[in-house]
C-alpha cells in the first residue's frame, strides 16, 4: 500500500472527525453545520481560498501547487448531506439526531477528501491548481448542479474533475473503475387519472378509475419488455397508489407515482415519450382524463474513457494492479456527480468499504480503515495529473 507518512500520522485525527459528522448528520441543502466544519478545516489547514455557500451551502477551496507553468486544474468531489433514516448501528459513534443518519458514507467521502486537502496545502509538491469541492444535497437534491448554477466552473474552470464512492462488500484497499456509463438516470413519475367517482353500489354512473390505473399499470410495464433492445438497461418501477378514503365509494381521482432509471440518454427520452402517450390515450379510452408529470432529476453518470484510465492509474500505485478493477458493472441507482461529468472530463471510483451493510441501510457505517486508502488516492492522483517539475 501506497500510503504515505503523512497519512499514518493523521488518520486518527481524520477518524475522530468522520465520526463527529456521523453523529451530526443533515439533509440535503441543510448542511450548515456540517459545511462551515469543512470551511474550518480547510482554513486551519492553510487552503490558499475557502468560498462557503456555492450552490447555497456547498464550501469550495482552492490549493495552489508549489508552481503553475502547467496553467492547469483540477477538480476533486465528495458530498456531505445524510439521510433520513433512523440509525441501527449501535455504534458509540452513531447518529444523535433522531432520523437523520449518514447511511451512504457521505461523512467518510468528505472525511477522504478533507485529509488530502491538508496534505495537498502542507506539501504543495504538485504543479497546477487543485479545487476541492464539498457539495450538499447529493440524495435527491442535485446540489452538483445548483453548485454548477452558482458558477462552480465559470469561477473556477477545471481540465479535469473526480469523485470518489464507497462500495459496501468490496474488499478494503481495493478499488473498482469502468469507462462509460456507470450510474442510471433517475427521473420522477407522477400519474394523475380522472374519472367520475360515485357509489359502489352503482358503477355504471360512474367511470371507475381502479380498471384504468390496471390497465395502464399493465401497459407501462411493456415499455421496457416490449419497446426497447433487451441489451440495454431500463427500469420503470411504480411505487405508490393512492386513491378514495372509503370502502365503499369508487374514488374520483387515483394518483400514481414511481421512477425511470436508464444506462443511455436515447433510452430514457423514450420511455418519457412512451409514457407521455400512453397515460392520455388510455384513461382516454375508458372516457377519463389522465395526464403525466414527468420529472427529469439526474442524468445518466458517464465515466470519460481517458479520465478512468487515470483515475485507475492513481489506484493501482496506491493499491496495486491486482486490487485495481476495470470492468465494474452499471447499477441503476442515481449520483448527481452526473451533472459535474457532463460539464468537465472526469471519472468516479469506487472504493471498497469491506464486509458492510448495504448503503442506505439503518446498519450502515462507513468503515474507518478506507481513510487512508481515500486520502492516497487523492493525493496519487493529483501527483500523477499536475506533476512538479
């Protein structure tokens, strides 16, 4: 293991302040506490410019090399936000707000990237600029992209840009990479069907929406069995119905909701056509109305071929080629990294978290032993990317 001096020398330091943002999780935007810990650390660290509030609550610090004849940057990712679960772990350390938990490793991600900050602003053994970016709201509020909004790379244009991810189950001081698409879309369905409602006892007088929502749940389920290539990848999962409030009493309205998760943009802007025709015409077809409300929420996360390569580089000198995959498979969960992909070249990796719960899990913790691995990683890359000298 590649793992310098500097590491072993603060880990426990890094350790106890992973653990202080676990027991002290936020949602989404509301990362104040947790971000203006990061701004701190950064300062103390002598981060050559600390800018708080980039995309409402996001920390940006800027790292000058030892010189810049390159005239190059890059840019380095973690998120900070938690989940709205209530903490299983029994860990001294677990979370005292009650149901709020970091269940994706989001305290370990940020942890990672705070101890290569330190070492990047201590040594300065690197030529060019590195930009270290702590976003909020990465489960479900596309904080990446209100920092992109807020001019995270008009102010601060990066050649290059990475993130980096915990992988539950996956050996500690392993790492596993692939080009192309690695993540899903994740869009938001909302199904409204408009009937006539009316007494149960007297169906006829109405137009019953229950059959409706059957058949067009039955229908929507052959977009993907029936209108797309079997090789490629889609989901459309409904996942709520809601509709009446009595037994006896056909309801007027039902309402349904689920996701569109994708591997390519092509097949995801078909399913949406799919949907947006069907819905109408076949509440059409029993004499209601139905409309869709189709909500575009992460695009598809693509890996750049060159950018993986190098990302797999930094991990094999830390790792070892043996530890180091390059054909990690595509799930269909969203990462809003996607946004940041699709405005500079870059790739994210996965580092292993070892035996664990699964991420979003109330018996999740991010394993403490990845520190070191994470904070390599960060380093080795930005030694290789902006060589000194």
């Amino acid at each position: 293991m590649a793992v310098e001096n500097w590491v072993a020398k603060h880990v426990e330091s890094l350790t106890a302040f992973r653990r202080d943002l676990h027991q002290n999780p936020e949602l989404l935007y509301d990362v104040t506490r947790t971000a203006a810990t990061v701004a701190d650390a950064l300062r103390a660290a002598g981060v050559d410019e600390v800018v708080e509030a980039i995309g409402r609550t996001g920390v940006v610090g800027v790292i000058h090399g030892q010189t810049n004849t390159s005239g190059r940057t890059i840019g380095l990712r973690a998120d900070m936000d938690a989940l709205p679960i209530v903490e299983a772990t029994g860990k001294p350390w677990a979370s005292k707000v009650d149901g709020k938990m970091h269940a994706c490793g989001h305290d370990g991600h940020t942890t990672m990237l705070l101890g290569a900050a330190r070492q990047l602003a201590e040594s300065r053994a690197f030529d060019g600029t590195v930009i270290v970016i702590f976003q909020p709201a990465e489960e479900g509020g596309a904080g990446a992209k209100a920092m992109i909004d807020d001019g995270l790379f008009t102010r601060w244009p990066c050649d290059e840009v990475y993130g980096m991810h915990n992988r539950p189950n996956l050996p500690v001081g392993a790492f596993t990479i692939a080009p192309g698409s690695i993540m899903g879309s994740v869009d938001e369905v909302r199904i409204t069907i408009e009937g006539r409602g009316g007494h149960a006892a007297r169906p006829d007088e109405t137009i019953d929406t229950f059959p409706i929502a059957a058949a067009l749940i039955q229908a929507i389920q052959t977009i993907t069995s029936r209108t797309i290539d079997p090789m490629d990848n889609a989901v459309v999962s409904l996942c709520t119905i809601h509709a009446g409030n009595a037994f006896n009493v056909i309801p007027q309205k039902i309402e349904i909701t689920g996701t569109v998760r994708t591997l390519r943009e092509e097949v995801r802007s078909h399913i949406e056509a799919q949907l947006t025709a069907l819905v109408p015409q076949i509440a059409a077809g029993f004499g209601a109305t139905g409309t869709l409300d189709y909500i575009r929420m992460y695009p598809v996360t693509v890996n750049h071929d060159r950018e993986t390569e190098l990302a797999a580089k930094a991990a094999q000198e830390v790792a070892g080629i043996a530890n180091v995959s390059l054909d990690m498979p595509p799930v269909l969960g969203g990462e809003d990294f996607s946004f940041m992909l699709n405005e500079v070249p870059g790739a994210m990796i996965n580092v292993g978290n070892g035996p664990s719960a699964g991420l979003h899990h109330p018996e999740y913790d991010f394993n403490d032993d990845v520190i070191a691995w994470g904070c390599s990683y960060w380093t080795t890359l930005v030694r290789q990317r902006l060589p000194a000298g």
